[in-house]
C-alpha cells in the first residue's frame, strides 16, 4: 500500500514563502478564480514574537529559524562565519533588520543594460512605490503599499554625535530614499517596521491580512521541498517534499507554472538536486542531468562586512528600533557614480567574530561596519550530496579580489577618521578591535580576514540575463531556460548585487514576477 500523500493540484505553486515567495502568492492569489499554493519548510510566523518583534532580530542568528549554513574554508577570509538564512514564513525578511532601500536607478539601468529588458529604474521604481507606505517626502514615494516604512527616529544621542563628526569629516547628512542615489552621505536608515514594534515583512505585510480569507490560497508550512517534479515533455509540473512526519514523501502538482523562491543559496540547491545546473557537477555528485546549466550555483556575491567597535564613555540607549540605526555611504575614488563603501552603525557591541580571535570585548560599546558594496569577489552553491536533507556547500571566496581588500581597508581607516572628529568626543573611549596598534595595510587586513562577517546579501546563484547568454540560467522574464513551466524569484536572479541592503528589493521581484505572470 502506497504511504505517499494524494496528489493535490494547484495553478500556481510557490516554493518557499520567504521575502519574494510571499508577495508573488498574494499577487496571483487576487484573482479568485486563480488556486495558488505555497510550501514553506519553516514554521508559521503568526503570532511568534521572537520573529515579530523586530528590536529581537539578532536572536535569530544561530537559533531554530536559521538554516545556520557554514561556509567552506577560505583562503583569504574568515572560514569561522556562517551564512544565516531564514527557516520561517516570510524568510530572511522575517530574520534581519529590516533596512529599507530602494536600488540606485545606476544600479537598476546597469541590469537593463546587461540585457534584463524591463529591469531598468523606468521599471521597477513604480514597484516600489507599489509595495510600500513610505512615510518620507517625496512625490515618488507610495503610500498606500502593503509594507510600512519609516525613517528612524533620531533617539539615539551617540547616534547623532556621530551624524555630526560625519558631517566634520566631509560626509554631510544626507536622506535616503530620495530619488537619487547618495553617493557620499550618511542618515538615519529607513526600516520597513509598523508603528507598534512588529516587523513589516513579507509575510506581515502581504500574507497575514489574507491567511484564511481567500479560499484560493493554500499555505502550507513545515515542508521542505525535496525535488521538482516533472512530466514527460520536460515541463515542471510541480514539487514533491517531505512530510512533516520526516518519513514520508508527498508532492503537488501546478497546472500553469511553479515559482522557485528559496533564496539564493537554497534556489540553486534545489535546481541542482532535480537535474538543473552544471553537468559536471550534479554527475559528480550522482544526479542525472536534465538541462546543463552552468550558472547556476555560481556567480555567488555578497556584502562583506568588517567591524571597528569602541568602548562607549557614556551609556549607550537601551532601546532602540534594531540596534543598527544609521547608514553612512562613500565613495573610495573620485567619479564613482554610486557609493563603493557602506557603514551600518550599532549602538551594541558587535564581538561575533572578534572575541574569539581575543580583542576585548564590553556590554556598553558601540561600532562601524564597513561593507564592500560591489564587492568582485565571486563564489558558488555547490551540493554536499545528492541528498536534500544535506547543506550545500557555500563558497563565497572573499577577498579573492584585491578591489574589496582595499576597500575594507579604507573602510577601517575612514571609521577611524570619522570617530576622531570632535562631536565623538564625548562618546568614543577606548578602540577595542581592531585596536590601534594596528595600523598598516598588512596589519589590517590580517585582522579583516580573521574577523570579517556578511551583512547577509547572498545574490546572483541563479541570474538573469538575455536569452542567449548560457551562463545566465533565466530569461529576463525569470523563466528557467530549457525547463518549461518553471520560474525563479527571488535574490538569485539579480544579474548583480545592488550597492545597498537589498531586501525591499527582492519584495520588488516578487511583485516584477507576479506581474509577468499575470500578463501572461
């Protein structure tokens, strides 16, 4: 007797209801006469403060809602760090910060450029004024979207200090979010976050208002997708995964399309575990090819992340909206048209990665977090193990490239330059790490290599690109090339990292997928 679950169908099945899977589930499922189905191998964020409090997001780090992957050793970064990856409705953007940014339109009209038709600023900046209720001024801004940003309240006074010894070192206050793209400048963040506390994601925003009020919409929770499923002409017909009982198998069929939103470390993984991806490698690893497709799983680009922390000579808030407040953009050489450098600043301490390597640590410090905007350095998802219940092997190669070296360098430098100016007074005791002995380029980098993080930007596993480009494994209607019937939507398919947090932007795809879909 078979033990396999019935066979249920759907027009559209989503796999993986995170930061993109969730709002194309909700666009399609507008349509009443549209069935749609959305399989989530986390838990439900409903009613789950350790998610929905966003002032608890770093907790999540490491904990049950983190796919925890770690990353293969490293020759010039730190093989320590861990790539958090959200296991719960809503995914990463039920998981992280909430930094809210629109893409530089530069960055936009460069995806158009490359050959993504439709991709341009023209495109997608009415998508984000689609999605969001933006409480900055501006014309361009939405304000009726389902995602609630706003701009930080100024409440942090070492914050401010600091706004003003950017300002003393060449760096003027400067919003974001305005329609153009700042370059040198620096502000208090937009955070996609609700009055009351809760975390505007994905899954707040675009599923709670409609869970159990349209009948078309399946979520389904707990279900960690093991392969796709396909009919003899080639065409993705659906998705088969692994009951909650962790023995059985069950599946779903999808008579118009499925959407793959996995993120961009498991988007690839699943692709390669049915067949899509490079031929060497999925026969290395026992799996019959389906489509050879050598980009996907490469292209892996990210934000990498160092940290310069000073002891506080005051106490530092002891409330905050997520800890990390202000933003601060620069550029490393003249003419840049968008910024190279990105700083978060925390009103924490930030020892992740610095106390095991045995710089000093306290409760009451503060911190700069230097970012490679464009960082050049390329990595690859590769498969463990044909065996879907194992990590992939996540290689993100930092600092293969000597562009982000000397960015980050200049990043700790500048940090330091910033906090020496007068405003910092006050604020700014001892450096705790890296300290300031150490001073030389060779010095600073040993200690970037040691302690550096991510800001938690994988992207690019599985790009788009035009219809010709073999190394691009969709088309710029995010249509997986050679595999009817299947799309990709998620950070996976951006041609490239853009300059900034990127997850109002992965919304924004989400919204660009469902669009296409419904035009048919």
């Amino acid at each position: 007797m078979s033990t396999q679950s019935p066979v249920q169908e759907f027009d559209y099945v989503v796999v993986g209801g995170g930061t993109a899977g969730a709002v194309i589930a909700a666009r399609l499922s507008e349509d009443p006469d549209v069935s749609v189905c959305v399989l989530e191998a986390g838990p439900s964020d409903v009613g789950d403060d350790n998610i929905l409090r966003l002032d608890r997001w770093m907790a999540l780090l490491e904990s049950g809602y983190d796919w925890d992957y770690p990353i293969e050793p490293q020759e010039n970064g730190n093989s320590f760090m861990r790539h958090a990856r959200a296991k719960v409705l809503g995914g990463c953007s039920s998981h992280n910060s909430c930094i809210a940014f629109w893409a530089p339109a530069e960055d936009l009209d460069e995806w158009g450029a490359m050959g993504c038709a439709g991709w341009s600023a023209k495109d997608c900046f009415p998508l984000y004024q689609r999605l969001e209720n933006n409480d900055a001024p501006g014309d361009h801004h939405g304000r009726t979207g389902p995602v609630v940003i706003r701009t930080v309240p100024p409440m942090d006074p070492c914050g401010a200090a600091l706004l003003e010894a950017c300002a003393a070192a060449d760096i003027p206050t400067t919003p974001f979010n305005t329609g153009s793209t700042v370059v040198r400048g620096a502000h208090w963040f937009q955070i996609n976050r609700r009055e009351d506390g809760v975390r505007s994601s994905a899954s707040v925003s675009y599923l709670h208002p409609i869970l159990g009020k349209r009948p078309n919409l399946d979520v389904r929770t707990g279900l960690q997708a093991r392969r796709l499923l396909f009919g003899d002409d080639g065409r993705c017909t659906g998705v088969e995964y692994l009951e909650p009982d962790t023995i059985h198998t069950g599946s779903v069929t999808a008579r118009r399309e499925v959407v793959l939103s996995c993120g961009a470390i498991d988007s690839p993984k699943l692709l390669m575990l049915s067949g899509i991806g490079p031929a060497g490698h999925l026969r290395d690893v026992g799996i019959d090819v389906r489509v050879d497709s050598p980009g996907v799983g490469s292209h892996l680009q990210d934000h990498p992340e160092g940290v310069i922390m000073w002891e506080a000579k005051q106490p530092m808030v002891d409330r905050s909206t997520q800890w990390w407040e202000i933003g601060i953009f620069t550029n490393t050489r003249p003419g840049l048209d968008r910024p190279d450098l990105m700083f978060h600043y925390g009103s924490v301490p930030f020892d992740m990665n610095t106390y095991r390597r045995g710089y000093p640590t306290t409760d009451n410090a503060f911190c700069l977090t230097p970012n490679v905007t464009r960082a050049r350095s390329m990595g690859t998802v590769r498969l463990r193990t044909r065996d879907f219940r194992d990590k992939p092997k996540v290689d993100p190669r930092y600092f293969t490239d000597e562009h982000d070296i000397r960015v980050m360098t200049h990043g700790l430098r500048l940090a330091r330059e910033i906090v020496s100016q007068s405003p910092m007074a006050d604020w700014a005791g001892a450096e705790l790490a890296p300290g300031p002995a150490l001073q030389s380029d060779d010095e600073l980098f040993s200690y970037i290599r040691e302690t550096h993080n991510t800001v938690y930007h994988p992207a690019g596993t599985v790009r788009m690109g035009p219809v010709d480009d073999a190394d691009s494994p969709l088309d710029p209607q995010l249509r997986v090339k050679g595999v009817p019937g299947l799309r990709v939507a998620d950070a996976s398919i951006m041609p490239f990292l853009p300059a900034v947090n990127p997850c109002i932007t992965t919304m924004m795809i989400g919204e660009k997928c469902a669009d296409m879909i419904k035009s048919g």
